[in-house]
C-alpha cells in the first residue's frame, strides 16, 4: 500500500513539472516577443529530490554557477553528465523507472539534439537560466560541432569557430561580431522536486 502510494505520489509530481513547463509555455508565447528559443526541440527532466547532492542543485541554488548538462546511455539507462567550469565532472545514471520514463522518447538537448547540451545557472537578476550548449550563430541544423567552452570568467562562454564570446547572466554577444544572444529554453523548478527545462 505504501509503495504504490508513493508511486503514484512521482507521478504526480512528474505530472506537474511537466503541466508547469507547458503552461509557462504558452504564457511565453503571448504578447511581446519571447526569448524563448524554438530553433531546436528541448526537453529535460530531473528529479533533484533523488539527486540531493548533484552539481545540477549546486547550479539551482547558487548565484553564478553553472553547469552544462549532456546525457549519454548505459546499460539500458540514462545518464546525466555535468560539468563546471572548473573542469569539475559528475555523471549519474538514472536508476529508476521514473527517471527513465521521461526519456522514452528519445534525447532532445537542443541544436545537438542527443548529442547536445544545455547550460543551466542562477543569475543575479534574471533567476534561473538554461541556454543552448551550441552557438547559436554558427550551429546550422542538428550538430554538436559548435560546443561553447568556458573561458576564465565562469559566467562567459565561448565559440571556438566564431570567436564571439556570451553572457551567462544574459545571454547577450560580450565580444565578436553582432548576431544573435544564446538560445534561452523555459525552466520550471520545485525545490527538492522536478527540474523541468524545455521549449
């Protein structure tokens, strides 16, 4: 009786993060212009309830740290791979059935599609962002070719193809020619629950 409750309990939770992306989905999508990034399909789930320790609720609780996020498979299950700046790394396999649920359909992390990745962080002012792992001014349909790397400031992020540099807290070019700012993907995000990001 308990084990099915708190099965259903998951559930349910998993049901809301998901209800919450798709509704700040279409509050994104109304009146003005959304800095929503619809170039490349997202979608990621993450239950930090599970993960209490995991350098991705470092990212979600700290100003100006961030993690890039990139999933591979083993055995059968998923796996979250993350890294900082620093260098750090982290990788952790999906064990339940759950976690592995939300990946049914396949990995989309954005212009590298599975092979991609999504920056996440906190800012200082605009809360909690994911960006697109790829530039967005050279990645030109599904590659995992134009791969933003860190440069010594943890909150900039650079191409090694253009040569522009990013803004972690904004988005915005820091440096290189004009184009276009990071593609930014909707984050919802219960504390000790589900992190959802997507588009």
């Amino acid at each position: 009786m308990s084990h099915r409750w708190n099965i259903d309990r998951m559930v349910a939770r998993a049901v809301v993060a998901a209800a919450m992306v798709a509704a700040v989905t279409v509050v994104a999508g109304c009146g003005g212009e959304s800095t929503v990034s619809r170039r490349y399909p997202c979608h990621f789930t993450f239950h930090t309830e599970w993960h209490p320790t995991s350098m991705i609720v470092t990212a979600l609780n700290s100003y100006n740290y961030y993690v890039n996020i990139a999933m591979t498979t083993y055995r059968g299950a998923y796996v979250v791979n993350s890294s900082d700046a620093k260098g750090t790394k982290e990788s952790i396999t999906l064990s339940n059935e759950l976690e592995n649920l939300a990946y049914s359909g396949g990995i989309y992390l954005g212009a590298g599609g599975a092979y991609g990745s999504i920056i996440v962080g906190r800012t200082n002012f605009n809360g909690i962002v994911a960006w697109d792992g790829q530039c967005p001014n050279c990645a030109t349909g599904y590659t995992s070719s134009y791969q933003l790397k860190w440069t010594d400031n943890a909150t900039v992020v650079k191409c090694s193809n253009c040569g522009r540099t990013y803004s972690l807290e904004t988005g915005a070019i820091l440096s290189g020619n004009k184009g276009d700012r990071l593609m930014q993907y909707i984050v919802s995000y219960v504390p000790n629950g589900v992190l959802g990001i997507g588009n």
